[in-house]
C-alpha cells in the first residue's frame, strides 16, 4: 500500500510531527510514502503565502528513515496562473521527488472557507472551480499530478454536501484530463472526500474518463494532516486504480515507477 499525499507539521495547516506520520504509516503497514506539504499561494492577495522554508523541511525531513516504509519527500504545490516562476525556483532549491499541482483559490477564495460560496454562488461555485483549473494546467507544466480534482465539493461550507459529477460538467472537465494526458501529467485518487461527501476525489468516472483520454499516471493518497488518517480509505482507491489502470503510481526524483496490482 502507498500513500502518496500527506502533511505534516511543515504545512501551515497541521501541527503533526512527522515521525508520527512515519510511526502511523508502520502500523498500517504502508509500503512507502510521500510527504506533500503545502506551499500556497493566495490568487487574488498575491503576499498571502503559505509557505514553508528549505530549511525547514530539511530539518523535518533530511534525517527521516524507517526500516519499514520507504520515504519520498514531495510538496503540494498551490497552482494559479501567474505562478509559474515560483514553482521552478522552489524546485531549484530541494531535488523533490514528486509534485502535486493543486488548485485551492478560485475567484480569489478557497471553497474550504465559507466566503467563497458566498462570494461565488452555490450554483456557479463547481462550474468557476474547475474553469481555474483548466487555467492553470494549461499554463502550469511543472507538476507531476494534479491534486484532488473536484476539492470543490468537499468543503464543510458547500451548500449540497454533494459530490461533483463528471457527467455534470463533461465538457470542462474532459479539457482538463486531455490537457494533463496530453502533457504527460497524471491524476490522484485522494481519500479525504469519502467521509466528507462519500466518494473518492475525483470518483471513478472521472478516472475511467482520464483513461479513455490517454492518461497513464495514477497515483493515491489520503491527504492525512495528522497520524489517525494515514493510510485512510488506500485500499478502496487502489482498487479503483488496479480495475481502470491495473496499476498504481510511486515518484523517484521525478520520474513515475509503475506498481502493478
Ligand atoms: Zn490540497
Ligand atoms: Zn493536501
């Protein structure tokens, strides 16, 4: 098993230690691992980061091992259109094994906060989401794979409570998923949705559509901020992965190793 997005203490938004994550990842009898904090960026409030230093990510990270779990180091890195310099120097400065592109702001709010229904509307707030993520893959090259798709929907604040269906929005959505084939990008299948809407992010119809599209990279993560989620709901996305794919996805320095299930 393999979970492939994590955060701990580095991100801004956990106060987990990551040793903690590792102690978590032995127990569930994880195989290997990947820690993917957060270095976001505000789309409207360009000086509102949330950042983490080198230094500090060397420190959590540099002298981390387990005998049991091979351990990547990576980031999440918040996608808008207009930061693309920043991703390259970021990478210039740490050899990463594996980014996560994710979009988090879409009209200048993240859907995890209340003002950005009321500021959006309950129902343009999906449809503005993803028109933001087509921007920004389609300006964004430097990112391995694009983080929980439809985030959108798993807000606390979103009205519906309800997934986002790849039927509901095909056209926007087939856009995006040829736009990563094309460009050698892949999806994940990110864990954190099940028990906020009762589906993976994205649900399976949109992994069979990034298949259909020529996609060949898949990777699953459980998007944990603390120890009690590692691991959490892998099983069910690996099968998703091992039915559409018959395989799963791992980084090193970059570069996709294929798991075959
Ligand atoms: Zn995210
Ligand atoms: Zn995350």
């Amino acid at each position: 098993m393999f979970d492939y997005h994590l955060h701990s203490k580095v991100s801004f938004d956990s106060s987990c230690a990551p040793a903690d994550i590792v102690m978590a990842a032995e127990k569930a009898g994880l195989k290997e691992i990947c820690f993917t904090d957060h270095y976001d960026f505000n789309d409207v409030y360009k000086d509102k980061r949330d950042l983490f230093t080198i230094e500090q990510y060397r420190t959590a990270y540099d002298s981390i091992v387990s005998p049991k779990v091979k351990i990547r180091r990576g980031v999440e890195f918040g996608l808008t259109t207009w930061n693309q310099k920043e991703l390259n120097d970021l990478l210039r400065l740490y050899d990463f094994d594996f980014v996560i592109g994710s979009v988090h702001f879409a009209g200048g709010y993240d859907p995890y906060y209340e003002a950005f229904w009321t500021h959006n509307g309950i129902d343009t707030a999906f449809e503005k989401y993803l028109l933001q993520s087509l921007e920004c893959v389609k300006s964004q090259n430097n990112f391995d794979v694009l983080g929980h798709l439809n985030y959108v929907c798993k807000s606390e604040h979103s009205p519906t409570r309800k997934p986002l269906y790849y039927k509901d929005y095909a056209d926007i959505c087939d856009e995006i998923m040829k736009t990563l084939a094309q460009n050698g990008k892949g999806m994940e299948i990110n864990t954190s949705g099940v028990d906020r809407v009762g589906d993976f992010l994205p649900s399976i119809d949109f992994i069979k559509r990034f298949r259909e599209l020529g996609g060949e990279v898949i990777t699953v993560g459980s998007d944990a901020h603390d120890a009690s989620r590692v691991g959490q709901h892998i099983a069910g996305a690996l099968e998703i992965a091992k039915d559409i794919f018959g395989y799963v996805c791992t980084f090193e320095k970059r570069k996709a190793v294929f798991h075959k299930l």
